[in-house]
C-alpha cells in the first residue's frame, strides 16, 4: 500500500519551521522543546505548547494562559481557519509543539500547519480501506496524534499504528496492532509514556475482545499487550489476571468477543508510575445472552490500572457490574488532587456514561464518593460502602419488558472531553439528556461485523406524530456543567440548544471554552458561567479547544465538524441546517480580524419516490431489519442526517437492480457503503428497499422533522 505525504516547497516549508538547518537558531520560536518531545517535556508542560492529547498526562485540559481573559473577549477574533477537506465528523484535539500544529481528519489524514498563520507543512494519507468503515459504529473519525522525541503517532480507522517524521511527514515504521478478519477498528489518539505508544481499539458491537497494547516508539515492536476481558479458558488465559476476571462470567461469554475495548481514554501518573486505561461495553450490550446468571463480567465499564513497562494489572474500579445497557467507562478521565474530609487525596475523576460523577483514590483504586450529574433512571444511587450502584431492578429486566432509560446508550457524558480547572476547583462537562429504549431481542443470533448488542433497536424508530416528534426533540438536552467534585454537586450550567456539543477547554483567563452542535463557539466566566464571547462556526462542533502561544500571543484552536454517532443516526431529531457540513480547524486570538468563507448551500433536490405497493408484511420485516441494521449509519426511519446520503432521496429507490448492486454487490465499498450480501439476502434486500420507499411516501421526511420544534434561537 502506497502512502502519500505532500510538503510545502523546501523554501516555504524551513521558513515556516525555523529549523536551525535552514537558518538562525537562535530564532527557534518560543516553547522549543530542545531534543524533541519526552517525559519531562509533557510533565512539566510548557504553556506554550499543547504536547500530549488533555495538554499533560492528568488530562486536565487546563491551559495556564492568561492573555485571552474574562475581560477582554470582545478583542477576540478569528486569526485563521484551515479547511480540512471532509463533510464528516471532526474529533480531533490538535497537538502544538514549536509552533507547529498537527492535527487528524476523516480517513486518518495527518496535517502538519504552521501555528502562527496555518499555511500547511505537509500531509499524510495513509490510505485507509474504505470498506472498513462498516466497522467503525460512529462515524470515521479520528482524535488526533501523539507527539514523541521528533515523531509523530497516528492510529487509523483499519487498525495501523503509524511513526511519521515531525519535521516532513515521511513515515518511519507502519504496523498493524488488530486481527484483520474481525471488526476492530481504531478512533482514539495514541499516548506515548516511557517510550511506549500505548494505543486501544474499538468494535465491541461488532463482536470482538478489547485490548491495550504498548509498542516501542523507536521501533514499532510490539512491547506488551493487556487483555480486558478473559477469552475462551480452553485456549488457556494469558495471565493470572485474565483467569481470575474469568470468574466474574457465566456461559460461553467468549463467543461474542465479551466486547471491553478501550476505544478512548488515558491518563498516566509519573509519581505513581501507573497508566489508567478506560474500558468499554460488553459484546453483545445484554448481558442475559452475554453472561447468563450474570456475574460483574470484570473489566467491562472499568478504569483499570497498569503498570506502563509491562502491562501488568494493579487495580479495578468498575463504574457499572454486569454492565447492559452500553455503560462505557472510556469517557475522559482527569487526575488531580482534592481536600476531601480533611486531607488531600490523590483521584482520578470520571463522568462515564451512567450519569454519575466518581472521585476515586488513584493509588488504590478505592471508592471515595459519586454523585448522577443528570437524571437517572436505572440506579438509585451510589453506594457509599460498597462503590456499587443501587440498582433500580425493571431497568436491568427489559428482558421481560421495555424499559425507557436515562441515561441512553449514548450517554450522560460520551467521548466528549471535559476539563478542570484547579483555579475553581470545578470540572466542566459536556453534558447530556438522551433517552433510550432497551427492549430484549429473543431471535437473537451472533452474526460478527455487524452489530450485535441482543436488543431491539426497532422500538426506537421515530415517533410518527408531530406531537410525539415536538416531545421527543424538547425531551433531547445538552448543557455544560460546571461540577464541584468535592461537593459532589453541581455549581452553574449553561442550557444548549440539544445535546451532543463540542469538548471543553478551561484556562487561566479564568475561562471556560466550548463549541456547539448549533454551529457556535464560545467562552463562559469559569466561575459563574456568563457567556463573555461567541462565534458563529458554521457547522457544529464535538471536538475540544486548546490554548497555546507563538511568538508571545495566546491563540485558541477548535476543529468544526460535526458527526459521531448521535449525529448519523438521528438525522429526524438533528437542529435544522441549510449548508454543508464543513470540517475545519479555527484558531482566535485577540484581534483577530479573519473571517469564514461563505458556506455552499444545500441542494434540497429529492426525487419522486416510486410508489409503495409492498405488503404490509414486507414493509414491516424490512422496518425491523433497517433498524437494527442500517440506522446506525443512515438513521432511524431512513431520515439522514446529511453525513451519509438519505437513503430516501436515493435514485436506486426506483431500481431493483441499483439497489441490489449498492446492498449485495458492494458497488458503493469505495464511499464507505459495504457489501452485505453476507447477512442481507435478495429478498431482505427487497424488504429493506420497500420499507424506504413506504417511509419516504408516508411524509415522514427530513422536511417534516426538520420543521418541527426547531431551535429556539436561530442560527445566525
């Protein structure tokens, strides 16, 4: 496979990275870490640079600048945007070291710009298999790059873990960290600790077994890999660890994978020497058919602690036992210390997708306090003894009968970084309200690559009322929290137009920066939450800002883009929008006076469906099917949120043969679309085409949805 890096004419490209090989080094640019990037460049984190993904290894994502303050908002101003080439997602926390900025687009596409003004310094694209993104369960996205000595880390949606020069881009060593005859996949930023690029996976739909692997950074050699749930005991388990968690299941756990990939979050304790990896949801999500009898099915929904050297185990605490709802622990953990009943405590902090905030000792692993930080419906409450939830027994028992749940699958809180600021002493976190109904699927059957969680998702297809749409849009909240996590209590929050916003930065401008699903940017009062600034983006935001300054100015960097999961499958419940989803990076300073180029308009161009003439059998195997299938990718009742075409404006609606060659033949694989003649026969496909057609004939369109119970302040 060829891999392409493009550089700047060598003129440009050493005038924009000052190397003293192409002039004066004495002019290197504020923040140089001499010898490239290392322990103790990332530990005692020069505030000029943005070296590791939360800044420092405790992943606080808290920048001690303070040019850009509370006081002197209304001189900030766009300094530059960067075009990046994708109407897909954008998660990517750009990483700034010399006054060079790296950053991560649609297809793992690498970026190096210059800080300063962002004229580009070369490009990666290590040509990613398209087909794999029928893989990847949210979107093909990527969270950036990781920075070591004079190297640069990128890990891909196809399961590569890649060295690239700093300086030009070339690529230093390739090699693959999954098996690639299962659905694994790779969304998550790298971190390098001690030498080692430690990197995890995702896949857990899709039916596979997580792991965190470490690899030497100079060689790419594989160093140590740490299994998070057991595998098949007849195979023999690799350590005592995986033989004792063994215990903690029941059946043939091991035929769906078990799931627990560690698809997002890290954080590291030189002191401590101890590397926090956050651990995911079981395979398949009901844990009935995962575990009969049950059984805390360790270390699914867990923050585990290892040894970074070797990967040996140290300590567990496990945010939800017996995990079934799709209770991930891989949300952002902060490492600080607190005053808590009169002495300070080493923690780690986390606000995972159950809704409860935990303050956990990091040296230990012992329980200290948690509290829900948004309505909760399946636990009443922590148990201070015991650490465990108090479980509110209908919600783990939709095997008899639905259950709508607070949180939903998707979270309190998802990938969305959070940030805290040792000045307040509050986290801030992009919070979340999305129901979600789980509903048992008897006729269940493990199919690997696609996703297999054993619920129904057919009974959260969209309502088909405007009233039932207006409530189930009012019932869908976002907001930013500012958390007190001594208190165990909320501070101030800030009520955004729907959930699914951008991650959060916090500085010592006594600041608090986020972006938006609405297509704004802003910054609060850290301390009492007023708004102070806003800027319009033009498309929504899920990534988290960074600080950093060159040649003594403060710039605030974001990258716009919106998607992830949320946004593919609930395009009937999206804010309405009239222009392309465009993936950017947009940096601001003070007195910054650059302004965004004018978006293209939508087409709204829809053609005539054909006309619905399917039985109503047909129609309703093709409903059932679409959505536990296809509306993770192209959204419930076929209303897209533009990141993928609409499969109800699709021409091949209106011919057979079309439709077959996209769904059987793989004739779209290239755009992503796979061939899934593997689970999906000629009439199933014929079912699927026919519930479409009778859903884009029923009115239920993107037209409908959009009008109803719109944003309340529109977009500007």
């Amino acid at each position: 496979m060829t891999k392409l890096t493009r550089i700047l004419p060598l003129g440009a490209f050493c005038a924009a990275l000052l190397l003293s090989a192409c002039g004066d080094s004495s002019q290197t640019r504020e923040g140089s870490a001499s010898g490239g990037v290392n322990e103790a460049s990332i530990v005692e984190a020069d505030a000029s640079n943005w070296l590791s993904h939360g800044r420092t290894y405790s992943e606080q994502r808290y920048s001690p600048l303070d040019d850009i303050r509370s006081d002197n908002t209304d001189e900030l101003g766009l300094a530059w945007s960067y075009d990046l080439n994708t109407s897909r997602g954008i998660e990517t926390t750009p990483i700034v070291n010399d006054g060079i900025m790296y950053v991560t687009a649609t297809w793992n596409i690498v970026t190096a710009l210059d800080a300063k003004t962002g004229e580009k310094l070369w490009e990666f694209d290590p040509e990613i298999d398209r087909s794999r993104a029928a893989f990847a369960c949210c979107d093909v996205v990527n969270r950036g790059v990781a920075l070591w000595g004079d190297s640069v880390f990128t890990a891909t949606i196809d399961g590569r873990l890649i060295a690239l020069n700093a300086k030009t881009g070339a690529e230093i060593w390739d090699v693959n960290t999954i098996d690639l005859t299962k659905a694994y996949t790779i969304t998550g930023a790298p971190r390098v600790v001690k030498g080692k690029v430690i990197i995890g996976n995702g896949g857990a739909e899709m039916g596979v077994r997580g792991y965190v692997s470490a690899y030497d950074a100079d060689t790419g050699e594989q160093v140590w890999r740490f299994y998070t749930v057991p595998g098949n005991p007849a195979n023999g388990f690799e350590n005592d660890t995986m033989e004792w968690a063994a215990k903690t299941w029941n059946g043939e756990y091991w035929a769906a994978g078990g799931g627990g990939t560690a698809w997002d979050s890290m954080a590291y304790d030189p002191e401590l020497d101890l590397l926090y990896i956050g651990v995911g949801n079981g395979s398949p999500w009901n844990q009935a058919i995962r575990s009969p009898g049950g059984g805390d099915n360790l270390f699914l929904s867990s923050i585990v602690a290892v040894r970074p050297d070797t990967g040996q185990y140290v300590w567990h605490y496990q945010t939800t036992p017996g995990e079934t709802w799709d209770y991930t622990a891989t949300q952002h953990m902060i490492l600080t210390e607190l005053e808590i009943e009169g002495r300070m405590r080493k923690v780690i902090m986390q606000a995972p997708k159950n809704g409860f905030f935990y303050v956990i000792d990091r040296e230990s692993g012992e329980f200290i306090s948690a509290n829900n930080f948004v309505p909760v419906n399946w636990a009443t409450h922590i148990d201070k003894d015991t650490g465990r939830p108090v479980e509110v027994p209908a919600a783990r028992d939709y095997v008899e009968a639905p259950y709508l749940q607070l949180p939903g699958s998707l979270g309190a809180h998802n990938w969305h970084p959070m940030s805290y600021s040792a000045d307040t002493g509050l986290v801030y976190i992009p919070a979340q309200e999305l129901p979600w109904a789980y509903m048992d699927k008897p006729d269940y059957q493990y199919r690997e690559g696609l996703w297999n969680t054993g619920t129904d998702f057919s009974i959260n297809a969209l309502p088909t009322q405007e009233a039932e749409i207006k409530g189930l849009k009012a019932a869908l909240k976002g907001r930013l929290l500012a958390w007190d996590p001594v208190a165990q209590k909320p501070a101030w929050k800030v009520e955004h137009a729907g959930p699914w916003n951008g991650g959060v930065l916090s500085t010592g401008g006594n600041l608090v920066f986020q972006g938006t699903a609405d297509a704004h940017f802003a910054a609060y009062d850290a301390e009492t939450g007023d708004r102070k600034w806003r800027f319009f983006t033009q498309t929504g935001i899920v990534a988290a800002p960074i600080s950093y300054r060159v040649d003594g100015e403060q710039y605030i960097a974001v990258a716009s883009g919106w998607g992830g999961g949320y946004v593919l499958g609930f395009g009937g419940v999206m804010p309405a929008s009239t222009s392309e989803n465009a993936g950017r990076i947009l940096v601001f300073k003070l007195g910054g006076t650059e302004t965004l180029p004018t978006m293209t308009p939508m087409e709204a161009s829809m053609p005539a469906p054909p006309p619905s003439t399917a039985d109503a059998a047909t129609i309703a195997k093709g409903a059932r099917a679409y959505m536990n299938m296809c509306s993770v990718c192209h959204g419930a009742n076929g209303v897209s949120s533009g990141l993928v075409p609409s499969l109800q404006s699709s021409y091949a609606l209106s011919e057979v043969a079309d439709w077959k060659e996209i769904v059987l033949e793989g004739a779209l694989s290239e755009n992503g679309m796979p061939n899934f003649s593997k689970f999906v026969d000629v009439d199933m496909a014929e079912a699927l085409r026919a519930y479409i057609i009778f859903e884009t004939n029923s009115g239920r369109t993107n037209a409908l949805f959009d009008k109803i119970g719109r944003m309340d302040e529109p977009r500007e």
